[in-house]
C-alpha cells in the first residue's frame, strides 16, 4: 500500500479538501482508498457521513494518536492499494509520524506568504527523513487560489527557497465546499474546471508513486 500524507502546521489551509477530492478520485480510478483522517474536527469522516446515497466512498478511519498511526498503516496495508492521510493542524509529533509513514508527503499552502511561512518546520522535518531514508516526495499544491490570478513573484521566491516542486492546486471555487457539504468529489459535480483541478492533483500523485 502506498501513502499520501497530507498537513500543514495551520488550520484553514484546504488539507481536508484536497484530501477528500484525491481520495474519491482514486477511488474512481478503480483503486481500493482508505483515507486515515487525523484531524480533530473530523472533517473527512463528515465528508463521508455527509453523502445521502448508497455510494461506496473510500474507507475513513480516524487515528488521534501519532504512536498508533505507524500500526495502523500496516493493519490496513493488505487491505487498500493506496492511503491517504488527513493532517491536523499544530500537530508536531502527529507530522513527524504521518513523514515517517509516508511514501509522498503534500503540504496544501494558499499563495500568501503568511500561509507558507509556517511550513518551513514541515519542510525540514521531510528533508531530515529524506537524508536518513530517500523518503519521502514532497510537494506544495497551491490551494484556493483566486480565479485568474498567477502566484506573485513575492511567493514565488518563498516557495523556491524551500526546493521542492510546487503544483498549481486547487482555485477558490464554490464546488469545493458544495461537495464537501455533499459527501462528493469536485469530479463528480458540474464545474468542469474543478473537476480538472482534482485530475490534475491525482495524475500527479499517480505519476510521483510510480516513479519511486
């Protein structure tokens, strides 16, 4: 089983949004998905709870403890093809697990300084277990960007200082919270541009784990 981990160590960033989408699109790529939400709000268990049919959404199991996340990933290893983890925000000891656990690690960041400043502890955190094991991939996904806009050269100079690939994410679009709110996928929704978004994301996270 391979594993996507998903964090940033601030709230409000899009985590659980890009988490959601990836996995149910994967899903919809014919693999078996588990997403391990270690989030305290719960948002990707709501997001599953929230669907009002009979669709076979991915797995979600919540783990609140960073200790257990490595056991849990290989108790569920031979049953999924593929994990995705769900962050939590201001959760050092949970992060360090989810990079230790993780075969691509995604740090979700709007294009502000103010939102990408705080990954610099993330950053090295990875790096640090990349020297030790070559593992993990990391890469920024832009999040909620304004529709229209190009990342200002300002952020773009914080983001290069970091070294590592930045993808163009997601855009600030009313799908997003609509499927949340729906149990759902952007893909599954009508806004075209969203959806292509999500399959840019998962193509992505295809391609770097095939790659390995």
């Amino acid at each position: 089983m391979k594993v996507v981990g998903i964090l940033h160590g601030k709230g409000g960033v899009g985590k659980s949004t890009v988490a959601v989408n990836l996995a149910r699109n994967l899903q919809l790529h014919g693999l078996d998905v588990v997403i391990i939400d270690c989030d305290a709000q719960g948002t990707s268990q709501s997001w599953k709870a929230s669907r009002d049919d009979e669709t076979d959404l991915p797995a979600v199991f919540g783990v609140d403890k960073a200790s257990a996340l490595e056991s849990d990933v290989r108790r569920l290893s031979d049953s999924f093809d593929i994990a995705v983890i769900d962050g939590g925000a201001h959760l050092d000891k949970m992060h360090a697990a989810i990079i230790k656990t993780s075969d691509l690690t995604l740090i979700p960041v709007q294009p502000s300084p103010a939102d990408i400043w705080p990954t610099e502890q993330i950053v090295d955190l990875i790096k640090q277990r990349q020297e030790v094991t070559g593992e993990p991939d990391a890469a920024f996904v832009i999040s909620r960007r304004k529709v229209g806009s190009r990342l200002g050269q300002g952020v773009q100079d914080v983001l290069e200082r970091f070294e590592l690939p930045v993808w163009e994410g997601t855009c600030d679009r009313v799908a997003y919270p609509q499927a949340m709110g729906r149990g759902r996928s952007v893909v599954e929704m009508s806004d075209e541009k969203a959806a292509a978004e999500v399959e840019s994301i998962t193509e992505n996270v295809i391609n770097t784990l095939n790659h390995e």
